[in-house]
C-alpha cells in the first residue's frame, strides 16, 4: 500500500469512528449508516491490504465475532416463519461485524481520543435538543424522551454515566479535559434523574458500587470521587428542588413490588416463561432456534388467549395494554425469539468479551465487565438482546478494551 493510499485509509478510519461514535446519541439511522460503511470498510481492507487482514484474522474478538454473527444467521434460518425473521436478526446484530473494526481502529491513540471526543458532543448535541423539547418539564421528574425513545433514553444515560465513571480511572487527563468530564457528569446525572427511569439509576448505582469493591482505593480517588458526587447532586437538586420528594419517592418505589409496573412485569415475565416451556415440550426446534423476531408477537398473543390465568389478572393486563409481544426481559424473550442456543452462546460470548475468563485480569481491570454488569442488571426489566443498546455496549466496551493503566495516554 502506497503512502497516499494509506493516509486515506487512515482518515476513512477515524471519519467511520466519528460518525459512529456521534450517532450513538443523536441519529438512529447513523448507527446503520455507519455500520454498513464499517463492513464495507473491513471488507475492502482485508481483501486489498495484507497487514489489515492480517490483523483481522489474528484477532481473536473479531473473528469470535464474526462467528456469532453466522450462528445468529444460521439458528434464524432454521426456525424462520417468514423471511424478515432472517433479516431483522442480521441487522439487529451487525454490531458484531462492527466490533472488529473497533478493536483495531482504538489501536490507534488518535481514534481513541476522536472516539471519546464524538461521544461526549454527541451528548450534549442530544441533551440540548431534549431540554430544548421539553423545556416546560425541566424542573419535573417525569418521563421524558430524549432523542431516543423512553426506555431506550434512559437506560442509554445509565451505560453513558457509569462509562464516564470507569473511563476516568484507564487515562489521563488534561485539566481543560477534566473540566468537560466534570460538567459532562453533571449533566448526564441531571439527564438520568429527569428521564424517570428506576430500573437504569437502580443498575448503575448496583454496578458503581460493585466498581468500587475491586478498586484499590487511593486518597486522591476518594477525595476526588466525594467532589465529584456532591457537584453532581447540588446541581440536580438545585434543578429539582421542587421535585425532592418525588424523586424520593419514585427511589423509594424501586423497592415497592406491590406498584402497577412490577406487577406488569412479572405477569409478562409469567407469560414469557410459560410460552418457552410450552416451545419445550412441544416445539423443541422453536425453543432451540427461537421463534423469529418478526413472527413471535403474535404468537404470544395468541397463547396468552389459551394460557391458564386467573381472569381478573388477565383483564387487568389487557387494560394496561398487554402483552404486546414483548416480555419486558431481554433473557425471557432472546430465548423466545432468537432460541435457546443463540441465547446462551450470546451471553457466553459477552462475558468472554468483558472478562477473557481470566479473573485476575477482570479483577485488576474490570471497567469492561462493570459495563457488562450495568447491561445484566438492566437486561431484567428491559428487552434489549439483540437491539440498538447492545451498538451502544459493545462500542463503549471496545473503547475499554482498547485502555489499559500502563497505556494510559493523556487526552488534551
């Protein structure tokens, strides 16, 4: 490859690090965008370049990746209804030929930095269009949709908010960059709190917690660390200070399981699980392979109708508008839709991707894995295997895995 050839390859990579980076917060259709000119990348690189392809293929993640893509594809095929059952579990998982890319673009220092760069103006570009839309609420905690939809925003604000925190410990920063990160913080606290999402704020208080447990705690953390918290909560208390005993309240309410949403949940749950029951014992290859994620909703409705189900339960949850195909948790309803088999492999492969099944590495450098605990925790109320969050995870996990302490680079 010749010098000009390579220089151009080098700005395609970091523009295609750019655009995937700004389109996690503000533009859904660039996360398509810019994954499919991600493979086109890859393909081209590993056809024309030897050293690109030499690197591909010697990347255990990438090719890893690469083959959960195909059994993904393969396990659809099997149990498809209908083609668009095949093609909507392809484009839900082109992350994992994206992931690839990732690994070796974040090689590069600059990508890193660009990459970090992107994702906080990409932030702030959407926490100003949803105060800016939703100006009248800005002192209310309610639910509030961002740039993306209810439960897709606000659990995207809890990934972003425990990444900040875990980012902090693998780099060095300059001060002007500290300054950003401070009212970076501030601000996705302030975005977290006023979504009104418990189950997101319950996951990333459970999994900063359990961060804290395998730190090797330094005096400078702690003090930096209580700074940082009591800047956070002045600022949205101050915003919120009407709203102290609301936002005390819905706290409080985390634990209340006797609330309309928990009930919901865990009757969507009961349905969820009697229905891959019913595919085990009389639909082995549907539970094996999954329903499809196209066909299932019907399916479910239609079982529910025939499910055995005290009749004011059932009424009740009809009046709240259930089931609608969705089971409300991303475990329950991966297995319904894209099989037991792909389920498990999925999940197998997440914890590879976070821990390499080295426990003394996790426990040295465990920021990925807190990642992937945030996703755990929320995975239990929110369906999110395979969809556009799991774009977010593996982004901000290729991010870390690319950072180690002794590589820590300072970002000016």
């Amino acid at each position: 490859m010749n010098r000009q050839t390579a220089l151009l390859a080098e700005k395609t990579e970091s523009f295609l690090v750019i655009l995937f980076a700004v389109s996690i917060f503000i533009w859904k259709p660039g996360i398509y965008v810019s994954s499919a000119l991600i493979i086109a990348y890859t393909c081209i690189g590993i056809l024309r370049n030897k050293e690109y392809r030499h690197q591909y293929l010697n990347s255990n993640i990438a090719v890893v990746s690469l083959a959960m893509f195909a059994v993904g594809i393969v396990t659809s095929l099997i149990a498809m209804q209908e083609i668009d059952d095949v093609l909507w579990a392809a484009r839900k998982t082109l992350f994992l030929l994206v992931i690839g890319f990732l690994i070796i673009a974040f090689k590069n220092e600059s990508n890193k930095k660009l990459a970090f760069y992107s994702v906080i103006a990409g932030f702030w570009v959407a926490a100003l269009l949803t105060i800016f839309k939703n100006w009248h609420q800005i002192g209310n905690i309610t639910r509030i949709e961002g740039t993306w939809p209810q439960g897709t925003w606000d659990a995207l604000l809890g990934l972003f908010f425990v990444f900040l925190v875990v980012s902090t410990r693998i780099a060095v920063f300059s001060f002007k960059t500290k300054l950003l990160i401070i009212a970076t913080f501030c601000m996705s606290i302030y975005q977290l709190i006023w979504a009104g999402g418990r189950i997101p704020l319950l996951a990333s208080i459970v999994v900063l917690v359990l961060y804290l447990l395998t730190l090797k705690l330094t005096k400078r953390m702690i003090i930096n660390g209580i700074l940082a918290a009591i800047i956070a909560i002045t600022f949205s208390m101050t915003i919120f200070k009407d709203n102290v005993d609301h936002f005390y309240n819905r706290v409080q309410s985390i634990a209340d399981v006797s609330n309309n949403d928990y009930w919901v949940r865990l009757n969507l749950w009961k349905v969820g699980f009697n229905h891959a029951v019913f595919f085990m014992k009389n639909e082995p290859v549907t539970f094996l392979f999954g329903a499809g994620g196209k066909s299932y909703g019907p399916m479910q409705i239609a079982f529910f109708k025939e499910m055995p189900m005290n009749q004011s339960d059932r009424e009740k949850l009809q009046g709240f508008g259930y089931p609608s195909g969705d089971t409300h948790n991303m475990y329950i309803d991966s297995v319904l839709k894209n099989g037991f088999v792909w389920t498990c492999l999925f999940l197998i492969y997440l914890l590879w991707l976070a821990t390499r099944f080295n426990i003394k590495k996790t426990w040295q450098q465990s920021e990925p894995f807190i990642l992937l605990s945030y996703y755990a925790v929320l995975g239990m109320a929110y369906t999110i295997l395979p969809h556009f969050f799991t774009y977010f995870l593996i982004f901000f996990m290729a991010y870390l895995h690319a950072s180690s302490l002794k590589s820590a680079t300072a970002l000016k």
